[in-house]
C-alpha cells in the first residue's frame, strides 16, 4: 500500500485509514479493470492515421501521453500489493 494513503492523517488514525482502503480492495480491482481499458482505448486513438492530419499533432500526443501517465498514477495509487 502506497504511502500517500497515509498522507496528513495522525499516527494514531492510520491504523483506521489502512482498514478503510482495504475494505475496498474489490472496487478498486474494478476500477484497475476499468482505467486499463480506458488506457488501452486512448493508445488505439492517438495511433489512427487520420490523427497524423493534425495541425497539433505534437500537442495532441503530448496531452495523451499526460493523460495516460495520470491513469497509470491512479492505477498504481489503487494497486494495494504494492
């Protein structure tokens, strides 16, 4: 479990938090599931050809780059076996 869970909360609450986050494990399984497919759909769009037509095309592939990198910080936050 990644430490920002963890973040501004007292040490006497942490053990509290850590029960709150694990309790919901299943969900955040779901949401990995679901932020997978999202990435997966963002990659497939920013490699059609009709995409290269862009007059900012380099600002288009650099908004999903961040745009993927942010779900993969959400997916990492969520992954509790790490």
């Amino acid at each position: 479990m990644k430490t920002v869970w963890f973040r501004g909360v007292e040490e006497a609450n942490k053990e509290e938090r850590k029960t709150v986050v694990l309790s919901a494990a299943n969900a955040f399984e779901v949401l990995t599931k679901i932020l997978e497919d999202k990435i997966k759909t963002k990659e497939g769009e920013r490699n059609t050809p009709e995409r290269y037509t862009l007059p900012a095309y380099s600002e288009y592939q650099a908004d999903c780059s961040g745009y993927i990198r942010a779900l993969r910080e959400v997916q990492s936050i969520v992954n509790l076996k790490e």
